[in-house]
C-alpha cells in the first residue's frame, strides 16, 4: 500500500493543514463528535503543524542550506506526531471510513491482514551530484539479504551525523545534535534524518560543513512502525 503521507514538502503542508483542521472540527464544540481524544492530544497535533510550518515558510524563499535542515528535521518531527495520532485515534470508531477519506489517510479494512516486521538490511550509496553541500543517496537491499517484501519493506528511515576533522568536541557535539566524536559503528548512533519511501534523495549541508565526512545509515519499517535491522555505514566528505 502506498504510503499515505504526500512525499512533496507543498502536498505534505496541505495534507498536514487538513488532517488538524479536520481534527479540530470534529473535537471542538460544547458536544464533539470525537469527545474521546485529550486536548493535549490536539494541541500536540496542531504544534507539530506549527514547528513544520515556522521552518517550512523558510523555504518558500531564497534561503539558507541551514534553513532546508530545520525544515527536513521539522518534517520528520511532524510526519512522526501525525502517523501516532493517526494510529491512536483515528483507526476505529466514532471516526468512520468517510471521515478517513476526508482527511487523506488509510481506510479500515475490515479483515486486516497481518504484516510482520521488516528483515531486510537497506544499503546506501553516497554520490556528488554537483553543487556545494550537497550529496545524494541511493537505498537498495543489501546484496544477499532476504526476500524483499513491500508490506514489510514499504519505507525506511535514514539516519545522519556529521564528524569534523579529527572529531567533534564536546561543545560542538552539545550545540548539534548530529555532530559526532567519532566514527560510528552502527546507525543506532546517528540522529534521525528522515522518512521517505524514496529510493533516491538528497541531503543539504550548511556551508561551514564543507569537508566534513557525513554518515549515512537506514533501516527498513513497515506502516505499523516496527522496523528492521540496521544496514552498513556509508560515508562522503561534504563538498
């Protein structure tokens, strides 16, 4: 099944702006429809809207390679807060098939179908596709690994981290979270990039990046969230 979240940063903003302004309508009012979901709940959604959309709205202009990372790290933070909304609270009664409908997402099947963990290892290879501070990544199986399976294998996560010559000091690996002291030896120790079903993407650096070595790492997850083992480390030094 496709992912249900739109890929497009401009399809993501409308479908984000939909699904809380749905949400409120139908939690909102002395009777809601939905009394069942906690106004924390609400306003954790409607936050998560806002944190995209304040570094979203950035990019809508000339900016920064700084401003095109607070925006990816913003949408990983709101696609994150919408899927476990989504998973809490709109996936049973009240909230019927044509309310799903309305606001984008997946409708009930009334015979789910079990999906089991992923078990494939992702591979990523690191290109120079020209231009300053940036490079691409490619996500394929690992050569040898299982079978792969769309239910299970349908997205994955991919992890970064950025080491400075020699290494990252303390006070530069507190300041950004995705500096690092030393090489790593596994994906658990890099901070979460994004999730996208694409099998080709492109990460941008700030410009005071230029010669540091960038890690990559991902691993598979399936549309209930369980994920697989992690794959090898791959690494380039930002242009």
């Amino acid at each position: 099944m496709p992912d249900f979240i739109p890929s497009r940063d401009a399809d993501f903003d409308a479908w984000l702006t939909n699904l809380v302004d749905y949400v409120a309508v139908k939690t909102g009012g002395s009777s809601p429809a939905w009394p069942y979901v906690p106004d924390t709940a609400v306003s954790g959604l409607e936050n998560a809207k806002d944190d995209w959309w304040a570094s979203y709205s950035f990019t809508l202009h000339p900016h920064t390679p700084g401003h095109t990372v607070a925006k990816n790290e913003a949408r990983a933070r709101a696609e994150k807060a919408a899927r476990l909304f989504v998973r809490q609270f709109l996936r049973f009664d009240p909230v019927t098939n044509a309310d799903r409908v309305n606001m984008g997402i997946p409708v009930r099947d009334a015979i789910p179908t079990p999906v089991d963990p992923p078990t494939v290892q992702p591979a990523i290879t690191v290109a120079y596709p020209g231009g300053p501070h940036l490079l691409r990544v490619t996500i394929a199986p690992l050569t040898g690994s299982d079978p792969f399976d769309g239910r299970s294998d349908y997205g994955h996560a991919i992890h970064f981290g950025v080491m400075p010559q020699g290494g990252a000091t303390v006070e530069q690996a507190a300041g950004r979270r995705h500096y690092l002291m030393r090489e790593p030896a596994s994906g658990a120790e890099l901070a979460h990039l994004r999730f996208t079903r694409r099998k080709r993407d492109f990460v941008e650096f700030d410009g005071d990046e230029a010669g540091m070595r960038a890690f990559f790492c991902a691993r598979y997850e399936n549309q209930k969230g369980d994920h697989g083992p992690w794959g090898p480390v791959a690494s380039a030094v930002i242009p």
